[in-house]
C-alpha cells in the first residue's frame, strides 16, 4: 500500500462499506465544477511551469504555514513575502526541507490527506515524507515540473476540471482573463467580483478605492447614486469575463435596508474616514442589500462569507499583509442579522444567495432552518476550516433534516493551492458518500435515490447554483 488507503473515509461497518464504495465509485471521474476559488488566473493564462516544489505546495498555503508558524517556525524562513520587501528565505531546497522536517505536525488533519493525494496521485511518490526522504520528494517533484504534462493548462485538463472561478477584487483589470479569452486554449476559467476593497469603510484605503472606482468607470463615486452605477458598471464587466456570482466577505453576517438619505449620509461619512465600528458594519450590510438587488438584475449570485476574524495577528498583518492563515472563526447570527435583506429580497425565486458559515453551532439552530424556508438562500457547503471528513459529515448530521440537500450547493475547493483541488474534491465525494451509505443502511435514503443524490451533490448542484 502506498501513502493512500483505498478505502478512506468510508464507514468501518462492511456492508455500508461496500456502499459507500459502490457509491463513490459511481462519482469518482465526474468533471470538476469549482465554483469558488482563489487560484491565480496568470498561471492560466502564462502556462509557464510552476516555479519549484517549494512554491507550488508551501509558499502560497496558508493551510500548510499556518501549521509551521503555530509551532513557532517564521514566515520569512519559508519564504513568505514581507510587506517591506525584506529579507525572506530564496532557496526553495531549504524550504522544503523544513517543510518535510516538520511534516508529522499535518498528521490527522485534512492537509495531510490532500498533500499526500497530490505526491501519490500526481508524482507517483509512494514512502512517507520525512527528513530523510526530503531531498527524493524535491527532486521528483521538480523533475516532473519540467514536463509539458505538469504545466497549469495540462493539470487543468488531467484534474478533470470542467469550470473554475477565481475570485478578483472590483478594481482589477481582469488583465489575465482577457489573455486567456485572446488564447487558442479552450479551458473554462471566470472571475468572481469580489467589492470588499470598495464596500467595507475600514479597508485601507477605502477613500483612494472609491475615487479610482470612479476614474474607471467615468462614474461620479463621490454621490452614492454614481457609487451604485460605477458597481453595476464592474459587475457588468466581470460577467464579460464569465463571471457569474459575486463575493462578500464581511466580519458579521448583518445587513440592514436603508432609506436612500440615511445611506447617502452614512455613504459621505465612509468617505470622509469618520463611521464608528457600528456604522462601518451598518454600511457593509447595507451593501449586501443593494449587491442583493443587483444580482436581481443581472443575474450573478451573490455569496456571504461571514464571520472571520480577518488578519487576527497584528504583527503578521504588518510585516506579511493580508491571508497569511490568521483569520479565526468567530461566533455569528444569522436570523437577526439576515432578516433586513431576507424581508426586501428574501422571497425573490430568481435569486440565488449562498451563506457560508465559519460558526458550525450555527448549521441546525439558525442556517438549515433559513435554507429551509426562504426560496432566496442555498447553504454553502462546509468552507475554510471545515472542509474536512469531519467538517462535511457535521454538516450534513446538521442540516439534511431541516433543509433536505436540495438547499445546498455541493461542494467547492475554495483554495489557492492548485494542486490540491482535485484532492479536496475527491475528500468531498468520499464524505457524502459515506454519509448517504448510512442513511441507506439506517433506513432514512432508498438505494437508488443515494445514487441520483451522490451525482447531485459531485456535480449538479454547484452547476445549478452557480448558474454555470
């Protein structure tokens, strides 16, 4: 047996086992659908080789950082660039060694499963990664980087990905979209327009962001009626390049529905820096009401991803900036903080909001229930933190009763690290797999209906929702 159990994650009970498997089996090669994502549309559009071993699996994920640095490893020592422009470790052999060093820290954790996924499924690498076998991992891996077969278009292709949405923020140029549009290559990549930079008042630099929202758009974004034209304007010119959802990801899960004076007030106060915290959070919420109203106009999805303390450590958010894997989840409402926008939109059937959640308490008390009830809202499935074996069997323990799986959209990868994408994917289709072989074996799911279910919630679902 290499790095990889054949049957993992499947229940240990033998007939649900062979289930589960039959189950999985019957969804294991359907396309990829990644509806959300933060992989970097330049690779795409380049498709140049991925540089080294170290900059493929370790530089960019924050998932694999995080771990090192809880352990008291620095940044700088693993090459993660400083805000300053300082120094930070060049050599990508040093790196992974002490990556591969400290490997064991990954054992249980979803990280271990995808990175071992990616060494045997896509490198062939069969023996543990250790000290020891540090140098055997590196040169193999950067052996195979080398290869036409290992550029980003060609694993696109192997990865079986019949979609992918990287997510920008509304004052891109969408510069590498449009390479790839102008390419002879025929690979499905979309953006996501993502306005935090020129929604939330506390973004640095929000004033700046909104006069250059203005300077591209010929809006007037200094009145909040031009502000409004000048999102419609980019949201338009996203969809251009296939986008079709956008993206919040707001501290809280508030909105609110304001008069149009008391919003143009509270616009003026954003923009001269002076909102309170509460007022700052009113006009984000504010916002995902107006975007909500938007997306009934021209159709993208609207997604909230609520509830993370974003860029937690100071000092990292100083010396390393931003998603450097100190957001921390954070408790959040939903049913109080939701209800502005559900009572103006809510009941809209050609609307299409997906919640995501940081707060599992969340999923039966608050989440499935709204799902459940209200045509307007999907539950996205278990995100960040949580899309694990555990994360994803929780989710559906937690909802499936109240919002059945028809108010979900399947699953999606979320991740900068490309090569793990088909690794999550598969961790997915291993959970609900072995899930719905329980319902089976329990009683509570028809044989055949855990079939139809299983392609849904692989495939369907997340191309249904997202409108693709």
């Amino acid at each position: 047996m290499g790095l990889l159990d054949p049957d993992r994650l499947f229940p240990v009970e033998a007939k649900t086992r062979a289930l589960a498997r039959s189950l999985y089996e019957s969804v294991r090669d359907l396309p990829i659908i990644s509806p959300h994502g933060h992989t970097d549309p330049r690779w795409f559009a380049e498709n140049e080789r991925f540089p080294d071993p170290a900059q493929l699996f370790v530089v960019p994920d924050h998932y694999v950082f995080r771990m090192l640095a809880s352990q008291g490893m620095d940044l700088a020592d693993l090459g993660v660039p400083r805000v300053d422009g300082g120094p930070v470790e060049t050599d990508p052999r040093a790196i992974w060694r002490r990556f591969a060093q400290n490997m064991h820290l990954f054992r249980g954790t979803p990280s271990a499963m995808w990175l071992d996924y990616c060494f045997e499924v896509l490198f062939g690498l069969d023996v543990p990664l250790t000290a020891e076998t540090a140098d055997l991992y590196y040169d193999t891996i950067d052996a195979a980087l080398a290869k036409p077969a290992f550029r980003p278009r060609a694993l696109f292709e192997q990865f079986r990905i019949e979609v992918i949405a990287t997510t920008e923020p509304a004052l891109d140029d969408l510069r590498w979209h449009a390479a790839i549009r102008d390419s002879d290559w025929n690979g499905r990549v979309i953006t996501a327009y993502r306005p935090d930079s020129v929604v939330d008042p506390e973004f640095e630099g929000f004033a700046e962001n909104i006069r250059t929202l203005g300077e591209m758009t010929g809006c007037d974004t200094q009145s909040f009626a031009g502000y409004l034209d000048a999102h419609r304007q980019r949201r338009a010119y996203f969809k251009s390049f296939g986008a079709t959802s956008s993206d919040h990801g707001h501290a809280t899960a508030r909105t609110e529905n304001l008069d149009r004076s008391a919003a143009e007030a509270l616009f003026a106060k954003a923009l001269a820096g002076t909102c309170s915290a509460d007022e700052a959070d009113m006009f984000r919420g504010h916002m995902l009401t107006e975007m909500a109203r938007m997306s009934l106009d021209d159709g993208l999805v609207l997604q909230i991803h609520p509830g993370s303390w974003r860029n937690h450590s100071a000092p990292i958010m100083a010396r390393h900036g931003r998603d450097k894997g100190f957001d921390i989840p954070r408790q959040t409402d939903y049913v109080a903080a939701l209800r502005p926008l559900l009572d103006a939109v809510g009941m809209e059937r050609d609307l299409t909001i997906i919640l995501f959640t940081l707060d599992e308490t969340s999923f039966s008390r608050e989440l499935a229930p709204l799902a459940g009830a209200y045509p307007a809202l999907r539950l996205g499935p278990p995100w960040w933190f949580y899309d694990s074996y555990e994360g994803i069997k929780r989710f559906r323990e937690a909802t499936t009763e109240t919002c059945g799986f028809y108010n979900t959209v399947g699953f999606n990868d979320d991740t900068r690290a490309f090569c793990s994408i088909p690794a999550r994917h598969d961790v997915a289709r291993r959970s609900d797999c072995a899930y719905l072989a329980t319902l089976v074996a329990t009683g509570r799911l028809r044989e055949g209906e855990a079939f139809e279910v299983a392609h849904d919630l692989t495939y369907r679902l997340a191309k249904q929702a997202y409108r693709l």
